[in-house]
C-alpha cells in the first residue's frame, strides 16, 4: 500500500511540471500580448497611447525575452509563491485569488455533499426497487434534472425569490457581512445563501449519480455472493449495504478524481448569473483580458487539481478495493 | 413420490410435493414439480440433473432464497428442530414453505441450522471483503459472539477445512486464494455455527479433478463428524458414486428416481439414469466407435511438429513498475500431430495447455522453438516466426471450438452471420454460394435448415456448441483445436457432441488437439494424450497406456482423482496429491 501510494507521488511530479509547462504554452499562444490589447483598449477609448508606457511594462514582465525564460521566471516566481501581477487589477494574483479561493473550496465541497447526500439513498432505492413508483419518479425527476441547463434554474430561482419572497438571493453574503470579519453571525449568513447556489449547482450532478448509482448497484444486485450473504441469515438492510453497495460504490471514488478541477471551474455560468464571489468568474474575466498571469494562474490551478484529484482518487479506491492495492 | 425407498426414520428435512414456479410473461412455469425427498442425519443425498432440471431452485426453495418471479406454490419443507433420538418425541417441526423470506424466522435458520455452498467460488465470495471478515459474520449475527471471540472460532474452522496457515489466511482476500481454496472457506463460512443440514450446489464442478476428489473427502469427514445431513447437488454420476448414500434423479422439475444409491447404480429404473449412468462408464474405456475407425482410416502422416516451443509472458513489479517479471507458460514443448489423430492435452487449469494450443495456432508469439506445419499440398514450412498475413493460409486450416457456448457466440449475430463470417473471410463472396455452404454445414453438425436466420439465444447449450463446429469447419480446415469444448456442457450432451466430432473426423479427416482436464474424456476420446504440469509435457504417449500405465507422478495424481463409477469401488482408490514446486 505505502509503495503504491509513493509510486503515484513519484509520478505526479513529471506531471506536475508537464502540466505547468502546458499551462503557459496556452497563456502564450493567443496573438500579441497584454500589452498589445491593453494598448488596443486605450484605443478604443479615444485615449492617448504612451509608446514609453507600453514598452516600460513590456520591459517590466519580460514580454520580450525568448519563451523559456519567460517560462523559468514565471515558474521560479510560483515555487516561491509569487503567482505574478495581474495586469488589470494592478494587483498580485495570489492576493486576487485567496480569499474567493476559499469560497470557491466551501461552495464546491457542500455541492459535492448535498449531490451525495441526495443521489446514493435514491439511487440505492431506485435499483433495489426497480420498476417501482419510487423508481419512476425518482426517474422522473432525474431526467428532468439532467435535461435543464444550471443558468436556467438559477434564473427561475432568483426570479421567484425577487418577486414572490422579495429576498435577493444572489451573491454568498448579505451587503453588511460582504466587508465584516469572521464571525459566527456571517457563518450562518453564508449558509443561508449557500442553499441555492448548491440546490442550483447539484441538481444536474445529483441526476447523473443517481443513474449510475442505480446502474451499478442493479449490476452487482442479483450477482451470487449476494445470495451467498442472504444465506447466512444476514436481514435484507445489512446484505445489500454491506455487499453490492459497496461495491457499486467503488466507481465513485473514480468521480473524486474531476471534483477537484471543478472547485475553480465548475460553476461559472451560475456563479455569473448569481455574481457569486467565488474565483470562476475571475478567470472567465482573466481569459477574456489575456491576463496573462491570472489566467496562467487559473490554467495551472486547474491541471494541478486535476492531478491531485487523480491521486487522491486513486488512494481511495486502493483502500477500498483491495484487488486494485494487490496488482 | 418414491419415498418408501428412503429410510423414513428421523428424518431432519422432510419436502412434501413442493411446488416452485416462476411467474413470466407466457403463463406460469413449474420449475420444481411436485417433489418429496428427506433428508437424514450423517446421510448424503445427491439430486443429480441436468442444467434447467429444477435442482438449483429446488435448494433455494428450502431457504426461501428463490430469486422473483420465483415464488413457492404449494407443498411443505419440514425442519424438525430435534433430534427425536430422546424417547420424549418432542420434536418441533417448521414449515419453511409457510416462511416469508424476509421473515426474521428464516434468517435465523439460514447459515444456523442449514448452511449452503454454491458452484463458483470465486463469484460467490465478495471481493472486497476478507475471508475472516465473511465468515465471521454468520458468528456474530447467530451466536452473539463478540468479534475476538468470532475470530479465533474462525481460524479454528479455517484448520478444519485444511486451510493452510489459517491465522495469515483469516486476513487474506478471496483473489489470493486458488479456486480450491476458495470453495474450502466457502465450506467453512456453510459450517461455522455447526449447521445440522448442508446444501451443497454443484460445490466441485468448477474444480480441477485432483482438487474435487480433495473437497469431496472434506465433505465425507465433516459429515461423518458433525453427524450432519448433506443435499449434494451434482449433474456428474462419478461424484454420486463417490459420496451418496441416497440418490434423487431430477428431470424437468420432477423427482424420476429416487433410492439407495447401491439400487440406483445396480438396478436403475428409469431410462434417464440408464444413460447418465452409461455415460459415466464410457470415461473407463476408448470408444468403440474411434477404435473401429482406426483399422479402416489409419492415421497419416505429421502435419503439425513442434519442437521446444517455449511461451513467457511478462509483468512489471517493484516501485514504479520498472522490474520486470517472467511467466513460463509453456516450457520447451515438443510434440507431433499426425493427419487423422486425436491428441489430448491434459492438466489442471494453469497447467498452460490453453497457450500452447494458442501458440500452435500462432495466435501468441513463440519465444523459442520450431513449429513446422505440412499443408494440403504436402509442403512443409517452419510458421514459428511468420507474420500476420503470412500466416493466413495456415490460419484457414487451423480453427477453434471453445469452451462457453454463451460467450463464444456474438448474440447480434444469426447463425447464418455467424458460420457465413469465416466464408466471407476466406473469399466466399457470392451470397448464393455462402448460403449454399451454410445449409451444408448446418447438416452436417444435425442442426435443421431453420437455424439460419435465428439468434444464439434461441438454441441450447448443445446446439450452441454445434453451431460453433459449423462455423470452425466452414472453411474446410484441417486441424481443430477443441479448447474444453465439452466441459460447459451436460452428460447427455457432452456425448452427443464428442459422437458428432467423431464423425465429423471419419468424414472430413480432421486432426483434433482436445484440450480437457479431464482424463476420463481423454481416454475416451483421444489416440494420444500429452500431460501438462505447469508448462511442461511432463508425460505424453498412447492415451491408453498412458492412463493404464502412467510413468510420471503427476499423471498417477490426477488418475488417482477421477472419481469412480459404481460405489462399490469406494476406498479402493488411493489418492494421492502430486506435491512439487
């Protein structure tokens, strides 16, 4: 177990830099550079275009050295945890992202809760009681569910708690926590407004798990060592918890793997709709500025999640799969 | 119906006229029909069937285990609690039929007063769940016993079914078990409250022979220690002979014979017994049939030499993966098949008789040796390094019977597809032609012209394995390699499918390479036999001499195995276990 765990460590390292090198090849690739749209932006505003300005920034970021030492200054910057400035903000990137970062974590981590909470007793209920009403309905709704785009909910939800509840339901906090410190007050103000975002977010994830909850399990259902269970007297609960739902469980440790990246881009669409705090809106901005540190910030992130995802998922499933620990 | 065959005294488990029925959407179907059968302490009572006779439902109906639409319709199961040996008689009898099956009724009798082992070891057991952690539960939920208790009872009852090294064992997971290990801590899940009734599910047929004979003796002594009473269901006589006390004949969900199993062995009733019977016989002698063959079809020339074949096959272990692991699967090789001959491969699974029938069709690469193969024109070629495309011709001539007519057969394919396919490939375009062939071989594996336009769901086991002959013949091949092509089926079957084979051989002078791993089949129907112990030929010659007169230990081991034909010949076999590394 401790050589496999070590063994995966051992390999994301490889990744990791493969990945960051990745990252600023795509912050690279688009035509010109900050500067250049920067400049095309004081144009468009009918402003003057200091030449001196421009190059001065160029010269200050380097935008004119050759791509390797681009690569090794900005990689360099980041082990010291210096993510670089952004350009349109006139601040450092770490400073930007940090504290929506942590929202960005709370948020994504009670979806993921309310999808499992919701969709693994449905999907459990639906494949042992399959063709029931329950089932149906549960369908039903599923489907409807995984048919509906997120940004619609969350218009149709901010629509009715505008005119029917008169509350104002986007952002994570009420106007007088938005600045205030810490407090037990603006927990439970965060809360209350983390409902719909979550409701909104977790619906169409809660549809799909509860489908392939139901799939799997319906898999392992009639298969003999539950027989082989129910012979030893074990009640009908306890055999299929203990036995196919374990082992219908097993692919979700596989899903662990794509939570990670989306905690930075899951929900952009919505967070946009209910201009949540949260870092997706952030990077759709860096991308579409060619902030080029943010959005190589951004970009790296999300490799680094997707590999740290891998990892942790492959962890978990090694502990609960024991054929997979001994290969 | 025939009970007054059985001692009906003190019985434990008396079935009235029980009826199971599955409810589908043609009408309702009786899958077990109007049976009586008891079941005695210290006795073992084989229900022998074939696949579909009713057998496996009727011991699931015991435990109300009887997956939906199956439901129990009318009759009684009686558990009496007590053994009526105390003169008071106050025994106390249950009605399992009358049970719900989620009842907490059931539940309790389940795993405590009747254990159960099924056929696969290996699906039965959960995967991600440890032996200990299996069997310890039955401890737990029956007798209240707190876990460290549970786990010493339990390494106790791994020591008794053999487990070796029971307190390592305790802690392992089913995949590190060899199958026969398996099915021993199956024994010892069935067993560990001390059940007084054991129903036993085809527990050996999964098994190689040496290991069957093992569990069989297993069985024999736990019985005989715990006085308990067995339901041994089996569709192989040989096993009855070894271990019955009394027999039940089941056929379409009826009870056709029922008696002591010295009667039914000497003097069966009915003609279904007669034929299972015979057909356990013909494993002690070569076919007639082969033999008359031979005096008017003489074997011909070689037309396979294999010469030091050697077959490895790597893994990667270590920290990150980078050592790499050797397998010998077949090791130095060497071997003739002659124009017209049946050779049989024979050895326990792992034995590697699977890869060196691959290697010789070249569908693996051979690492090392010679491979000479003389075609219809009597050239002779070296085929050990060709390529792909080179190999073609030689491929035409060579084809395969596999073991599982189920996965072996595409289930969106027709018959026609199917056989027509390797038409097709081998440059039979003319749809008129192709059809023309296929009702041609439909014939001659006794398959009717209607078959060509159904789907393998809609034939039996029998005639799936037909079908595959056809499709393996259709581009009038030379050499057939039967890869365990009978083992998945019934008795019955199983001969009719070795009586087509030979007949196809007299008509079509086809060489066989019959890989079985059992040697009864082997002598029946093989000329010659080669014996393989993990990757090596450790005996081959004569299939008669070899199994008359064997030379290598191996070969004694596995003969000492296969079970007898009549009970009268119990004990008079030794066994014993080929040990070496």
């Amino acid at each position: 177990m401790y050589a496999y765990i070590l063994r995966r460590l051992a390999w994301s390292v490889p990744f990791l830099f493969a990945a960051s090198f990745l990252a600023f090849t795509i912050i690279q690739a688009p035509p010109g550079d900050y500067v250049e749209s920067y400049a095309a932006k004081l144009e468009a505003d009918g402003r003057q275009v200091d030449e001196v300005r421009l190059n001065s920034l160029r010269d200050r970021f380097g935008l004119d050295e050759p791509f390797l030492s681009q690569y090794w200054k900005w990689i360099s910057g980041i082990a010291k945890g210096d993510f670089g400035l952004s350009f349109q903000w006139q601040q450092p990137v770490s400073e930007l992202i940090g504290d929506r970062m942590i929202l960005s974590v709370i948020l994504a981590t009670s979806t993921l809760l309310f999808t499992w909470a919701i969709a693994l007793p449905i999907g459990i209920l639906s494949a042992v009681r399959q063709y029931s009403w329950g089932d149906y309905f549960f369908s039903i709704i599923g489907f409807i569910g995984l048919a509906t785009p997120n940004f619609l909910v969350a218009l149709i939800l901010m629509y009715v708690g505008v005119v029917y509840f008169g509350t104002n339901v986007t952002g994570l906090f009420s106007a007088e926590y938005v600045n205030a410190e810490w407090s037990w007050a603006k927990f439970l103000d965060l809360v209350k407004h983390l409902i719909i975002p979550v409701v909104i977010i977790g619906t169409s994830a809660t549809a799909s798990l509860i489908r392939i909850m139901r799939a799997n399990l319906l898999d392992e259902l009639y298969k003999p060592y539950v027989t082989t269970a129910r012979a030893k007297g074990l009640s009908e609960f306890k055999t299929i918890l203990k036995y196919p739902v374990r082992i219908a469980l097993n692919p979700f440790a596989s899903t662990i793997a794509w939570v990670f990246p989306q905690i930075i881009s899951g929900s952009t669409v919505v967070a946009v709709v209910l201009s949540l705090p949260t870092v997706d809106p952030l990077m759709l901005d860096a991308l579409l500025t060619q902030d080029m540190y943010l959005a190589g910030a951004f970009i790296l992130m999300l490799s680094v999640m997707s590999i740290i995802g891998m990892i942790v998922s492959d962890i978990v499933l090694a502990m609960i799969d024991p054929r997979i620990r001994y290969r | 119906m025939t009970q007054q065959n059985l001692p009906a005294d003190h019985p434990i488990l008396e079935i009235k006229n029980l009826v199971t029925v599955f409810e589908t959407r043609h009408g309702i179907f009786n899958a077990v029909d109007d049976v009586s059968l008891n079941l005695v302490p210290g006795e073992t009572l084989c229900l022998v069937g074939e696949s579909g006779s009713g057998k496996s439902v009727l011991s699931r109906s015991i435990l109300q285990l009887v997956d939906r639409p199956g439901r129990i319709a009318s009759g009684e199961i009686l558990l009496h609690e007590a053994h009526p040996s105390s003169k008071t008689e106050q025994t106390r009898s249950l009605d399992l039929a009358k049970l719900e099956a989620r009842s907490g009724v059931i539940r309790n009798i389940r795993g405590r007063d009747i254990g159960m082992i099924f056929q696969e070891p290996m699906s039965s057991l959960s995967p991600v769940h440890t032996i200990g952690s299996q069997i310890t539960e039955s401890l737990v939920l029956h007798e209240g016993l707190n876990k460290k208790a549970a786990r010493d009872r339990v390494i106790e009852m791994l020591r008794r079914v053999e487990i070796p090294n029971p307190e390592k064992a305790i802690d392992q997971y089913p995949f590190e078990f060899s199958g026969g290990m398996r099915q021993r801590a199956m024994i010892a899940m069935a067993l560990i409250c001390n059940p007084k009734i054991l129903i036993a599910d085809e527990p050996t047929t999964a098994l190689d022979v040496t290991i069957q004979a093992e569990i069989l003796d297993l069985l024999n002594d736990l019985k005989k220690q715990n006085d308990m009473a067995i339901l041994f269901i089996t569709h192989d006589m040989g096993v009855v002979a070894e271990i019955a006390d009394h027999v039940a004949v089941m056929r379409h969900g009826k009870v056709i014979e029922n008696g002591n199993v010295q009667d039914v062995f000497d003097r069966p009733k009915h003609d279904y017994t007669k034929a299972l019977l015979k057909s356990a016989r013909d494993s002690q002698i070569p076919s007639p049939d082969r033999l008359a063959q031979r005096q008017v079809q003489p074997i011909g020339a070689p037309i396979l030499e294999a010469s030091n074949l050697r077959k490895e096959f790597y893994g990667k272990t270590g920290l990150l993966g980078m050592t790499q692991t050797t397998l010998v699967a077949v090791n130095d090789a060497s071997f003739t098949l002659h124009e017209g001959e049946t050779l049989g491969v024979v050895g326990e699974s792992g034995s590697g008789k699977t890869t060196l029938a691959r290697c010789i069709q070249r569908v693996h690469s051979i690492e090392a040796g010679q491979l000479h193969y003389t075609n219809r024109g009597g050239d002779r070629a070296e085929i050990s390094q060709l390529n792909d495309a080179q190999l073609q011709p030689t491929w035409r001539d060579m084809r395969t019977v596999f073991q599982d007519p189920f996965a072996s057969l595409n289930p969106r394919m027709s018959v026609s597809q199917i056989i027509g396919e390797s038409l097709l490939l081998n440059g039979m375009t003319s749809p008129v032609d192709r059809r023309k062939r296929i009702l041609e071989l439909l014939d001659l594996v006794g398959l009717p012209s209607s078959a060509l336009e159904r789907y393998p769901h809609a034939f039996s086991g029998g005639q799936r394995q037909r079908i595959s002959i056809a499709r393996a013949i259709a581009p009038n091949p030379r050499i057939i390699i039967a890869d365990e092509a009978t083992s998945a089926l019934d008795v019955s079957i199983r001969t009719q499918i070795m009586d087509l084979l030979q007949e196809l051989q007299k008509e079509l002078r086809l060489s066989y390479v019959f890989i079985s791993h059992d040697l009864g089949l082997v002598r029946y129907f093989c000329d010659r036999v080669l014996v393989m112990f993990k990757g090596d030929i450790v005996e081959s010659g004569d299939s008669e001499t070899v199994c008359t007169q064997p030379t290598h230990d191996y070969t004694r081991a596995l003969l000492s195995a296969v079970p007898i034909t009549h009970p009268d010949q119990r004990g008079s076999r030794q066994r014993f276990r080929y040990e070496n590394g």
